[in-house]
C-alpha cells in the first residue's frame, strides 16, 4: 500500500472520490493499492469521470472518514 499525504488534497482523501482506499494511522493520510488506482468522481470538478487516486482539482473535500482517525502525533 502506498500512502498519500492528505495536505496535498488529491482524489484519493476527497469525499467525492469513490475509488478503493483506506485511512492511514493518523487522519493525515490515506492508503492506496498504487498510483495508478482509478476511481469515479461524484459531485466533484470531474463529476462522473474516472479520475486517479493521485489527481487533483478545485472542489477537493475531506474524506469524512479522516475526521474520525487519530491525530497526526506532534513532534517535541
């Protein structure tokens, strides 16, 4: 699994992204079989397309299942 940093605000941590994936260990990031994984956009700048984990666009959301996991740990 690859993981995606959720600051970067791809399709593969948006809420309108219905492609496979997974929250990592912290709400910070999200787990991807690869890059190349697709997903349909729904509701989104690509609405109804087939869009990969990796892209991005202006209507990005949260994944509301990142609002539930743990905190990113702070550093000392």
């Amino acid at each position: 699994m690859l993981i995606q940093a959720v600051d970067r605000k791809r399709c593969a941590s948006c809420e309108r992204w219905q492609g496979p994936r997974q929250p990592g260990a912290t709400n910070a990031s999200v787990l991807i079989e690869s890059e190349t994984v697709t997903g349909l956009c729904c509701g989104g700048g690509w609405d109804g397309d087939e869009r990969r984990a990796r892209s991005a666009c202006g209507h990005w959301q949260r994944w509301l299942k990142l609002q539930n996991s743990p905190e990113t740990p702070e550093k000392p």
